[in-house]
C-alpha cells in the first residue's frame, strides 16, 4: 500500500504522514528562533554594494543595443553587467 502524499516542499522533500509527525514534535519542543532564520536562503538578486541598488532606463537606439548584447555574450556576462562597467570606465576618465 503507498503512503498518501499531500504535496511536496519547495526543496522536493515528499509532505507525508511521516513528515507532518515530525514537524509536528519539533514544534511542539519549541523553536530555536536563530536556527530557523539560518535555514533560510537569501532571497531576491545578491548586492552590488553596501547600500541598495537602484535601477535606471536608458534608451537604446537598435545598433547599440545589438552592441551591448554581443559584447555581454562575447564576455560571458550579463548586458547590466557590461554597462556598470562602461560607466565606471567613462565616470573614472574625467
């Protein structure tokens, strides 16, 4: 006979009879506030420094856009990525 099964986790993990008991014990011993929080991944896109980013527009005539793109593919990097870098490079110029 197979165990019901009601789902399964974001991980994968099967949510089964077995699971449900042992999550139920856990919670009945009570929580350990800073285990839980470091179980967590980081969510949301990794920091570019030590303060929030912001995103910006800029217009792209088509020519330039296709530029950028081939650049980022020659570079095995992402078009934001090419960008920064040119800023930077223009900002540190003057």
């Amino acid at each position: 006979m197979t165990k019901p099964t009601y789902g399964h986790t974001t991980s994968g993990q099967r949510i089964d009879d077995e699971l449900i008991e042992e999550l139920a014990r856990e919670a009945e011993a009570g929580h350990d506030v800073e285990e839980i929080v470091a179980r967590r991944g980081k969510r949301g896109r990794p920091a570019l420094g030590s303060a929030p980013s912001t995103v910006e527009s800029v217009r792209l005539d088509p020519g330039l856009k296709e530029r950028l793109t081939r650049r980022a593919e020659d570079e095995g990097v992402a078009v934001s990525e090419v960008i920064r870098a040119a800023l930077r490079q223009h900002l540190e110029s003057r």
